[in-house]
C-alpha cells in the first residue's frame, strides 16, 4: 500500500463573492481511514466537500489524488476517480425501485446489433448482492424507494458505492434528521466499508455520531481549520471546545 494519502487538499481557498468560506484548508484521508471532519453550521465543511466532490473549483489550492495533482470539471470527473457522495437527502429517485436506483445512470444492457434492453435479471441479483454487502436487508430489489425509511435509504446510497467501487466515500451529514437505530445502522455501514478497503469522509456537527468510528477528526470553524487531531489524542469535551470558540 502506498505511503502517500489517498486524498489531499493543500492550502484550499473558496470565496463567494466577498465572503471567503474556507481559508488556507488542508485535510488528507489516507487508505483505509475514517476522517470525521466537524463543525458548527457555517463552519464551511459542505462547501470543502464539494471542492473535493468537483461541484466548487477552489479560488486557490490544490488536490492531490493518491499522489497526482487534479483539477475537477465536474462531479462526474470525481466519480471517474472514484469518488462518491452521499447528502443527507440521499440522491435517490423516491418512485423508481431499489435496483433501478442502484445502477442509475450506469445500468447493464443486453445489446442485439443495434438493439439493447435493460438486464433486469442482472440489475435485481446485483443490487440485493450489494445491499448484503453493507447487511442491509430488505425484501426485494423491486421495492420503491419512497417506501424506504431514512436509514434504508442512506443504506441503498452506501450500497450503490460500495458496489462500483468507490475508493473514497464523502458522507455529507449522513444521520441528520434519522432515528437512533438508524443513526447507528448508518455508523456500522461506514466501519464496514473500511473493512472491504473503503475510506470516507463523514462530515457532520454531531461528535457524539462520528467520534466512535472515526481514525482522525478535522475541526473546521468560521473557513479555518483550528485543529487535526487522531481521535485517541482528543476527547468530545476537547473537540466541543474548539467548535465552540468564536
């Protein structure tokens, strides 16, 4: 395995207008590694994510992905890489069914000459494989996904990742608004992926979510990073206080 991080951001610089949202950010993830990156709302972590996710370009700074400088065009460009995002609304279409949402936009065809058709057979068995992959189960690849609970479909989200083998994962407040069942089956996918070799990002302004899973915390505030810490070298109390001071 490489020495060099999977990812790294270098001296990242973001403004809107007059308003400057990140200010001289680093933040690597290295293989394997879980990266909680926290902070108050405001604290421009979404807006680091999707510099990394290829939605934003950053104004200066740069990325390096596992050891080469990169410039993103689009999201699409990132997802090449390997490089997936989950929001808090996973992206997912609510009245298409699971298998279909899993393959969206990258679906298996049978092609006859010129003719090609949906392998529907291939879509089912490899969307429930997938599910098994992050211990989600439900009852058939052919369920809605409006008919899905939060958890569930976060997990559908996860799965499709795993599935096209995502190297690194960027979970953009992945428990915000679910249960706490669910908040913890959402916790066990991600330590999961890690095990099958995934690293992810997971951002979020609840420590007590990503403190128990995560290698290494990044607290950002006001656009600054104001601490880097590997969590046996910090405490919630600790990290509660830098994301506090003002």
């Amino acid at each position: 395995m490489s020495k060099l991080p999977l990812v790294k951001l270098v001296n990242i610089h973001k403004w809107f207008g007059r308003v400057c949202a990140l200010e001289g950010v680093d933040l690597s993830a290295d293989y394997n590694e879980i990266v909680g990156l926290v902070g108050d709302n405001g604290a421009g972590k979404s807006t680091l994510i999707k510099i990394l996710s290829g939605v934003y370009p950053p104004d200066k700074g740069e990325i390096r992905w596992e050891g080469q400088k990169i410039n993103f065009s689009s999201p699409k460009n990132a997802i090449e890489l390997g490089i997936e995002t989950i929001h808090q609304e996973a992206a997912l279409v609510n009245r298409m069914n699971i298998m279909r949402n899993i393959f969206i936009g990258r679906e298996p065809v049978i092609r006859f000459g010129p003719v090609g058709w949906l392998n529907v057979k291939k879509m089912a068995r490899e969307s429930m494989k997938a599910l098994q992959g992050v211990a989600l189960h439900l009852r058939s690849p052919e369920a809605l996904v409006e008919e899905l609970s939060g958890g569930q479909r976060q997990g559908v989200a996860i799965a499709r990742a795993m599935y096209f083998k995502t190297k690194l994962l960027l979970l953009d407040e992945p428990t915000n608004n679910l249960s706490v069942k669910e908040s913890k089956r959402i916790l066990r996918f991600v330590t999961e992926l890690k095990n099958q070799g995934i690293s992810s990002v997971f951002i979020t302004h609840n420590l007590y979510h990503v403190y128990p899973i995560a290698d290494k915390i990044i607290v950002l505030s006001h656009g600054k990073k104001v601490g880097e810490f590997k969590k046996e070298e910090t405490s919630i109390d600790n990290l509660t206080e830098l994301i506090t001071l003002k």
